[in-house]
C-alpha cells in the first residue's frame, strides 16, 4: 500500500486547492485514469476547501491499496458539523461571506463529494470531523 | 466554435495563451457561474470542449478548472488576474481571457451564436 500525507491550515485561503493539486498530480504518475482521477480531484478540493473554510485546518491521507481503492481520509481538528443531515442538503450552507468572496458557499461541497465517490462515510463531533471517501480503480 | 470566433464575438483579450494554434481549438459546450460548487456539480463530460465563464477572478476558478481537465476560462466584467495569480494560470496551462461584457451579456451573444449550454441531468 501507497500512503501519503498532506497537512492543510485554518483561513489558508491563499493556498486552498495546492493540495488536491499535488493529489492529482501524484495519482497521475501512478496511471490512473482520467474520469476516475477528475472524480477524485473533485471531491479533494471540496473537501480541502471545507477544511479551510469551515474546521480549523487538519490532514489528509491518501492510501492507494492493492486491491485497487483509492482512499483520502480528511480529519480535521473541530469545530465538527452540528447538523451532518442538512450538510448533507444541496444548497444548506453556513459558509461565511470570505468563503463565498472565494466562490465557495453554494451548499454543494459535501453533497458533490458523495456523488462522485464510491464510499463515503462522515463522523463528526465538537472535536472534529472525519471524512472517509475511496474510489475504486480496477 | 472556435476559440478565434468566440472572442471575436466577446471582444475579449488575452491574459494568457500558450501559443497561437490555441485560437483554432474548437469549444462545443459553455457553462457560467460564480459559484464553484455548481462548476464542480455541474460540469460532467466533454470537460475539454467545456468553456467557462466566470466573474470569480481569483486562484479558486483556476483551481477548479484544473480539476475539472478544463481548457479555456474567460471573465467578465472586464476582471483581470493579479501576476501571482497570472503565474498559476501559466503553470498550469489553461488559456485566460477577460471581456468588458457582462456575464448576462457573455452567455447571450455566445449562445445566439450556436455554442450550447451543458446538458444538466
């Protein structure tokens, strides 16, 4: 198994995305395919975006397995998600006006991320979130 | 529509193009919006026949058209890019143009041209 290890700050704004950048790039390398990797791509920068605009910063791991999955774990350090059912609503969003001056905001991140990932799973408490999204490659 | 056309009919301007064969590449599809989150959402296939447009001049439109594979992002309202963030576009080569055109504006002149929306499903 591959792993790697990406650490993403609070209000980094300035640098929000590089990560899933350095992701998709490193996945790249590996061979995996275009509409898999593009998938992927998105659901990294919404969640890495989350993390800079709702948690106060945190890591991401990335585990390639195999058999095949492509794994990123998102954990951040709090406050967590009083309500996962409405972050799960398209369109509910607490984002704050900086976040929306970024673009960001609309209430579709954690729902885009479930729709293109193969498993999703979200825990959340006020001592932080943890999100668990695979893909699978083969 | 080729690129030459479209910012012929936006009157638009170049910030970055890598080269000049670029204004020969054909761009099927358009989707606007300056709310990532629906780029994201919304943009599903022909991602490099997909041109965007968009009033958000900042790194996140350049970021999320790297994720998305798309090729070309042109701003409205006469926005431009500042140098670092001119430099992002560079390295991640994706051509950037800007109109005075608003974005109302953008959408109607390329669409009464024949460039289709997005097929939303």
């Amino acid at each position: 198994m591959l792993s790697e290890k990406y650490e993403v700050a609070r209000d980094d704004y300035a640098n929000a995305g590089r990560v899933s950048s350095q992701v998709k790039q490193y996945l790249s390398s590996l061979g995996v395919s275009s509409d898999v990797l593009r998938r992927i791509a998105v659901a990294c920068y919404e969640a890495e975006i989350n993390m800079i605009i709702h948690a106060w910063g945190g890591a991401i791991n990335l585990n390639v397995t195999d058999d095949g999955v492509i794994q990123l774990i998102f954990k951040d350090v709090g406050p967590g998600i009083t309500d996962l059912e409405k972050a799960l609503t398209p369109g509910w969003s607490t984002a704050s006006e900086e976040a929306r001056s970024f673009g960001f905001g609309a209430g579709m991140g954690l729902v885009n991320i479930k729709r293109v990932s193969d498993e999703f799973d979200i825990v959340s408490s006020e001592e932080g979130t943890t999100l668990t999204i695979g893909f699978k490659v083969s | 529509m080729k690129v030459l056309d479209i910012i012929k009919i936006l009157n638009a301007k170049p910030l970055y193009v890598k080269d000049e064969d670029f204004y020969n590449v054909d761009f099927n599809r358009a989707f606007a919006s300056d709310l990532m989150s629906d780029v994201l959402a919304l943009i599903k296939k022909e991602f490099e026949e997909t041109l965007l447009l968009t009033g958000l001049c900042n790194a996140q439109s350049l970021r999320t058209a790297e994720m998305l594979d798309l090729k070309c992002l042109i701003y409205v309202r006469g926005k431009e890019l500042d140098q670092d963030t001119l430099e992002l576009a560079k390295e991640m080569d994706i051509a950037i143009f800007t109109t005075n055109c608003t974005m109302y504006e953008a959408c109607g002149r390329l669409y009464q041209k024949g460039l289709s929306s997005i097929d939303v499903v």
